[in-house]
C-alpha cells in the first residue's frame, strides 16, 4: 500500500511539473525530469518573472560535485550559483540558439572540459554575455570557447592557468575581454590567440608568474587595451602581441620586471602610461609600442605618447628609455630610484631622451629613495660643482708648478746677467815695475834675451 502511495505522489508530481511547464510556455527537456532522480545534477528552476526564458541552477552551498545539465530549446538566460564544486561537460549549451547570457556565480571549485563554452552559431544577434563571478578555476583548458559571443567577463575570480587557445576561435567580434579583481597564476603561450575584440580591459587583477612570450598573440584590438591598478610579475618579450590598438592605457599597475619589446602592439591614436611603478625595467621595454601604418594616411602629424609620473625602481645606469620615433613623446614627472655618478651623467646625456628631457627625469639623490633631483640640476650643479674643485686643486697646481719654473728661469736669468756684468767690468792691472824694468821687458820682448843672460 505504502509502494502504490509513494508511486502516485511522484506520478502527481511530475504532471504538476509538466502541467507549469507548459503553462509558463517553455519546453519541456528530459533533463528537466532527471533532476529529481538523478545524483549530482544541478537542480535548475524556471523564472516566470518577471522575464520568460530565464534559468537559475542553484546548488544551494551543498557539499557534493555538481553536473551540468545538457540544455536545449529557447532560454536565453542561465545563471550557475552557489556550488562548492560544479563540473560543465563539452557542449553543454550547444543546443541552445537564443541564448543571451551566462552567469556563474560563487562556485567554489568550477570545473571545465575543453568545449564547455561551445556555442550555436546560428542565431549572432544573440549577444551572448559570459560572467564568471567570484569563482575558484584551476584550468582554463585549450579550445574551451567558441561561438558568437559578445562578452566574457572574469570579476573576482582565482585562476590557476589559461592553457593554450584556451580564448580563440570565437566568432566575428568580440566587443569585450575584461578581467577584474582577479588572480590569476600562469598564462601559457598562445593562450588568447587570434581573435578580434573591441575592447581588452585588465582592472585591479595581480598576475603572480611570468606571462610568457606570445600569450595574447596576434590579436585585433579595434579600440581600447586598458591596463589599470593590476600587479605583474614579469612580462616576457612579446608577451602581448596585438594590432590595430587604437587607444592603449597603462595607468596606476605596479611591475616587479618588464623584458625588451615585451609590449609589441601596433597603434593606431594615442598611447597613455601613467602613475606605474617599474621595479626593473629594460631600456627596450617601450620601444616594440609603433605606428600602425594606416596612420599616416588619416593624419599628417605624429600622435602622442604620454608617458609622465612614473616611478621606476631600477635602470640600466648606461642607457636610458628608448622609444619608437613613430610618436610624439611627452614626457613628464619619471622618477629613478636609484642614483647616478658624474660618470653616468656623461654616458646618459648623450642620448636623445636626457638632451631632450633634462628636467623631467628624477634620480634619487638619498639612499631612502625619497629625494630626487632633475637629470639637469645634477649635471649642472653636482657635477659641475666636483668638476669645479677638481679643476681648481688641478689649476692651483699647475699654476704653482708653472710658477716655480718661471721662478727659477728668472732666477737662472737674473743670476747669468749678473755674472755677465761682473766679467764686463773686470780690468786686468799690470805689475808694479820701475822703469829701468821695464825697458828690459820691453827689450827682451823686441831683440831676445839679453847677452848677460847666457
């Protein structure tokens, strides 16, 4: 009796089920059925209100692994919440065509199979908007999304690694990419490769390991990549590899390292870097940032590249910052942590940067980093002062040495004269003789000696 009770309630049930179902005018799927029995699927409830089409799966914090279900049909919204663990399968969404956006929210171990995000591409005008938000993914796996998608979205997230393509082949365009307060580990090569995009926001996100060569890889950025309060380990050379930027924003990120030609990105308008701080920084960091060469022919004059109160720790003491020639550089404010020799002086102002921007660029002058001086007033007045007083010790003495031996020629000469004087005035006196003594000298002298002599 207890059997055939139970047997009924649950045979009530699901024609009250399928009775709403209908009522609410949406269509009825099997897995609608297969989550009341089946362990592990997410259970999914209709939102009849206040829009049609919407589906909440709530796991409701409870601490077992969550499935998925397959959707089809016409929903066009689904929201993924509160899961301690939630696994997608592959083409999990596939047979839907309406569907406008995908939220997942406060999962706390989400899990992807390659193909999770597949996507119809039948219905573009969709929109399609991905929101990851407040979730824990260890592995964003290659090939994960395709589709006519309009926005993806992370915010608040902790990511352990993008693997390869893991953001490609996504159709036409992008309007979207944005990362936000989010962690995330390692991003391998190749990872957001080939794909266009609209906009590419990066905001108060920390990348803890080096994003290596090639991660963003020949991607079409029509307008904005904006960096703004995020940290960064290092970026590798060619880290980000993008075209066809027309505004590119670096403002308020802090980086521990940043390699040569690390930023390859072609621009097409304006290039802002401001209020950074650069731990270590090659002096081609910047230099790979170039004109796109459809430029020129909109325009007649350089654009600008504003690079102004930046504050960087470490730089190689015999080069300075080297920027492409493309842009008009408008440099303002840098400050250098460390400081520099009168010998360094000499070897920086040779460069076109410091003869252009003498009195823009700060070095350190103590040891705690918080006293600086323009490049200029270093070389004019340290500089200058040193080379004062070494040229004052040299110039006294050589000047004494010049006077001790004008000094001693004047000696020399005067003491020549002298002796020359006193051999003019020196008169020979004869003997004193008497004159018979005399007429026999002078006899002698005239006939030989006299007889009386033999």
């Amino acid at each position: 009796m207890m059997k055939f009770k139970v047997v009924h309630v649950r045979f009530l049930l699901l024609r009250t089920i399928v009775a709403y179902l209908a009522l609410s005018g949406r269509n009825v799927a099997a897995e609608d059925f297969g989550n009341l029995d089946a362990h592990g699927a997410v259970d999914c409830v209709h939102d009849v209100a206040p829009r049609f089409g919407k589906r909440i799966c709530d796991c409701g914090y409870r601490n077992e692994d969550f499935i998925v279900p397959r959707f089809d049909g016409s929903t066009t919204e689904i929201e993924l919440v509160n899961c301690k663990s939630l696994l997608i399968k592959s083409d999990t969404f596939l047979g839907l065509f309406g569907l406008s956006r995908l939220s997942i929210i406060n999962v706390e171990n989400l899990i992807l199979e390659p193909g999770a995000l597949n996507f119809a591409r039948n219905d573009p005008a969709a929109r399609l908007k991905i929101s990851f938000i407040n979730n824990l993914i260890e592995e964003l796996p290659s090939n994960l999304i395709s589709g006519p998608i309009h926005e993806i979205a992370l915010v608040r997230c902790r990511i352990g690694v993008f693997r390869p393509f893991s953001v490609a082949n996504i159709g036409d365009r992008l309007e979207t990419l944005r990362m936000g307060e989010t962690f995330i580990n390692r991003i391998e090569r190749h990872a957001f490769k080939r794909f266009n995009v609209n906009n590419i926001l990066l905001e108060g996100s920390k990348f803890v390991a080096p994003i290596s060569s090639q991660s963003f890889y020949e991607v079409d950025v029509q307008e904005r990549f904006d960096i703004r309060n995020c940290s960064f380990y290092q970026l590798m050379p060619s880290a980000f590899t993008m075209k066809n930027v027309t505004h590119l924003q670096i403002q308020n990120s802090e980086f521990e390292k940043i390699d040569g030609e690390s930023l390859n990105l072609q621009i097409r308008k304006s290039v802002r870097i401001t209020g950074n701080y650069f731990n270590k920084i090659n002096d081609a960091a910047f230099i790979a940032i170039s004109l796109d060469s459809s430029y020129f022919s909109r325009n007649s004059q350089k654009p600008a590249l504003q690079f102004s109160n930046n504050r960087i720790g470490q730089l190689d003491q015999s080069n300075a910052l080297r920027f492409s020639d493309d842009f008009n550089l408008q440099l303002e404010g840098v400050h250098i942590a460390h400081g520099i020799s009168c010998n360094d002086v000499v070897s920086l102002e040779q460069s076109s940067l410091f003869k252009s921007h003498p009195n823009d660029i700060f070095f350190s002058t103590s040891g705690a980093g918080n006293e600086f001086k323009s490049f200029n007033d270093i070389r004019r007045v340290q500089c200058l002062e040193n080379n004062f007083w070494l040229y004052l010790i040299i110039g006294v003495t050589v000047g004494a040495i010049v006077l001790v031996l004008i000094c001693s020629i004047v000696s020399w000469y005067c003491l020549a004269q002298r002796r020359k004087k006193l051999r003019a005035l020196e008169v020979v006196m004869p003997e004193p003789r008497t004159y018979r003594e005399t007429q026999i000298v002078m006899q002698i002298e005239n006939h030989g000696l006299l007889k009386t002599d033999l």
